[in-house]
C-alpha cells in the first residue's frame, strides 16, 4: 500500500496535528538512531568510476528526479558516458537490470526509471553497488545515482541533495524538523548536510530566488537553485487533473500557474497504480466537465497502454539559474 504525503508535515506550525506529531515522536528517534548506524556501520564499495549521487534529506516530492535528468544530459552533453542508477521504487525487478523501456513496464521497474529512461541509460537494482559495478562493467564512465544519500553502500566522489523551495505562507520544506514519521525529514537535518557537497533548492516558478531564511538554514553548504519549467503549454480547454507524486497538491498548483483551465483535480499517493476502475472515473469526471485528461510524465509512464491515447501527459524539466556553477560542481566529481 502507498501512502500519502501528509501536507501537514511541512508546517513549521501543524497545530491541528500536534497531539498526532507528539505520539509520533519516540518512533522518529527510532528511525534517526537507525538511519546513523547503518550509515556509520556502512562500507562503500568503489565501482571503479565516479558516482554522483542526488539525494534528500526529506520524503516526498522535492523535485529530485528531474534533476537528476539535468545532470547526466549535461554530463554526457559534455561526452561522458552518464548513466543512471536507480532503486527502482516501486518495480518487481531486483537488479540490476538496465531499463528498456519498449519492454519494460512502470511495475517492473518502478515509474521514474522508465521515465528517466525515454532519454538516458538507466539501471535498477535493488543493491546499489551490484547496480554501480554493472553499469560500470556496462561502460558507464560516470554514474549519477537516484536517491541514496543515506546509502552508505557506494562510494559517492559527489553527494548532492534536492530541497524544495516551497516556503508559501506556513509551509517549510523541514517542517518543524521532525525526523519521520513525526515529520518529513529522512534524518537530522544537520547531520544530513554535513555529508552533502552542495544543495540545490529547486524553486516554483514564482519564486526567483530562495529566501534568505532557507539559506541560512542550509548554511554552510553551497547552495545552488534551479527551477522546475514545463517543456510545453498544458493542454487547451477544460481539463481534470490527477497526480500520484510525494506533493501532488504542488502539480495542481503548478498547473494552474501554467495557464491550464483546470476544472477539477485528484490527488493520489506516490507511485500509485492506475487500475481499469480509477482511470474510469477519472473519465467520467473529466466528461462531467465537457474536458480532457492531463497527469504528470511519471504517473502517465505508469498507465495501461491504452490509456495513454487519452491522457496528455505534461512534462517539466529543471533547469539551473546558473549553469556555469553547475559545471564547475559537476567538474569536482569527475
């Protein structure tokens, strides 16, 4: 079962959750002592070419996906052989298998993998160093790795994390800085950045800039932003919208933002699977309205095939404010 992203999390002040936030706390301080152990206890295995990874510190939707794309186009832009390496949350398939997706399916690899691999070499394994060794044995000269920033199995030469810049009002990508399940964050948030090279804050479109509250939290880590842009227009006329991502309150937001006439809106949990019956009444929705379908590219890799005649899928991609310092972060992992 997926569950879903509670909004709550990312209230620096979720008073109507506090009582939930409190008896949730002993089981942060489990998961915190655990996810420090096994990173202490953790012997990273060298593949034999450098590994850049781009993790987080907080779960669900900061945006990390696309900006790992970013950085292995560039990357092989530059002639690298980049390739991507996933555990493919979400698929049957343990790995480490490359992804083709004219065979492969969002269940057996996981959605973003498919995804990412419309455009770039991408692995899946479960066991990330078996997945580095054989995308290195493959030929990959550079492995720009899909979460594990608290992996402790490959030796990292680039370890990055993606936070959202999303700071609207009461919302804070740390929230109140509870370790989950009291909270979004995956671990202390200090103890996170120290092993971190850089940030990347990615930003909503209507934002230029991080806020200087943020920056200071993230201090004194290199920061670098990027914005997440649609590669087109949605859709013309009345659409229904639907997502299964970590922040799916953040497509329709998007969405609307980007000029779409958007009569109505369903949130799904992450890495949710589209059956025959939700895809109906999604349909039936959108004909109550006289109106399309639109989705994000990942949940609409995820669709039966036959669905995705009927579904616009709306691509966005991120893209760094300034380039040439990404070049030269990128130049120290390989």
């Amino acid at each position: 079962m997926r569950l879903s992203t509670p909004e709550w999390w990312y209230e620096r002040d979720a008073r109507p959750m506090r009582l939930t936030r409190m008896l949730l706390v002993p089981f942060s301080w489990i998961w915190a002592a655990a996810t420090a152990r096994r990173i202490a206890r953790g012997k990273p295995v060298d593949p034999g070419v450098p590994v850049i990874c781009v993790g987080n510190v907080t779960l669900g939707g900061t945006g990390k996906t696309p900006v790992v794309r970013e950085i292995a186009a560039r990357l092989r832009a530059r002639g690298l052989a980049a390739q991507v390496l996933s555990r493919g949350y979400g698929g049957r398939l343990e790995g480490p298998v490359q992804v083709d997706p004219r065979l492969h399916t969002g269940a057996e690899v996981g959605d973003e993998p498919l995804m990412l691999a419309q455009d770039l070499p991408v692995w899946v394994s479960r066991d990330r160093a078996a997945g580095a060794i054989a995308a290195a044995a493959a030929g990959a000269g550079v492995i720009v790795m899909d979460d594990g920033h608290q992996n402790p199995s490959v030796s990292k030469a680039l370890s990055l994390v993606v936070v959202d810049g999303e700071t609207r009002g009461r919302a804070w990508p740390f929230g109140d800085g509870r370790v989950f399940p009291a909270g979004p964050l995956r671990e202390p948030l200090k103890a996170g950045l120290a092993r971190a090279d850089a940030v990347i804050v990615l930003l909503p479109a209507d934002l230029e800039a991080p806020e200087p509250e943020l920056l200071a939290a993230l201090a004194p880590t290199p920061v670098l932003s990027a914005h997440l842009q649609p590669v087109a227009a949605p859709p013309a006329g009345p659409q229904v919208g639907f997502a299964g991502v970590g922040k799916p309150w953040k497509v329709e937001r998007a969405l609307k933002a980007a000029g779409c006439e958007l009569a109505d809106f369903a949130p799904f949990p992450d890495h949710f699977a589209y059956d025959e019956a939700t895809l109906r009444r999604l349909a039936d929705r959108a004909a109550q309205f006289g109106a399309g379908l639109v989705t994000t590219e990942k949940d609409w890799v995820r669709l039966p095939p036959a669905w995705r005649d009927r579904v616009t899928p709306w691509p966005v991609r991120a893209r760094f404010d300034d380039e040439a310092a990404l070049d030269a972060l990128l130049e120290r992992g390989v």
